[in-house]
C-alpha cells in the first residue's frame, strides 16, 4: 500500500497530468496516514522496551565469562582503552 501509493504519486507529479490531482490527494493523504500510525508504533515500542528495560533485573553473567569480554575488548580497541 505505502509503495503503490508513492509511485502513484510520483508518476501523477511526473507527468504535469492535473486531472489526476485530486486522484493524487487520495493516495498523498492514505500515505500521510500510514506513515504517522507507523511513527505511533514505533514510538509506543521504544517506550514499553524502555520500561521493561529500566523494571528488569540485569542478567546474570558469570565473572570469567566477563573477564573474558572485557578483554577481549581491551585487545581489539587499544585506543580507545587510552583514552
């Protein structure tokens, strides 16, 4: 629906066809609306991953299996360890 309605909208402005035009205000407005429900969700599922984020606990990780990441990290970014 978001392609068709976009390529229809590109080819009606492309081609000077102002018959068309009020055709075009269909598809504009269709995809106005899609793309403001999809902002909606995406913004909703930050929101509740941020929640579940900051009200669970920390996984538990095992000391050797972090010692392990932290140096591995220390080997592949010197640099950044010197800052």
């Amino acid at each position: 629906m978001f392609v068709i309605a976009f390529v229809w909208t590109v080819l009606v402005l492309v081609s000077g066809c102002y018959a068309l035009s009020v055709l075009t205000l269909i598809p504009a407005v269709a995809l106005w609306s899609i793309w403001k429900l999809y902002l909606q969700a995406r913004k909703r599922d930050v929101t509740e991953n941020l929640l579940n984020y900051l009200y669970t606990a920390p996984p538990e990780v095992p000391a050797s299996r972090a010692a392990k990441v932290i140096r591995r990290f220390e080997e592949l970014h010197p640099y950044n360890i010197s800052q």
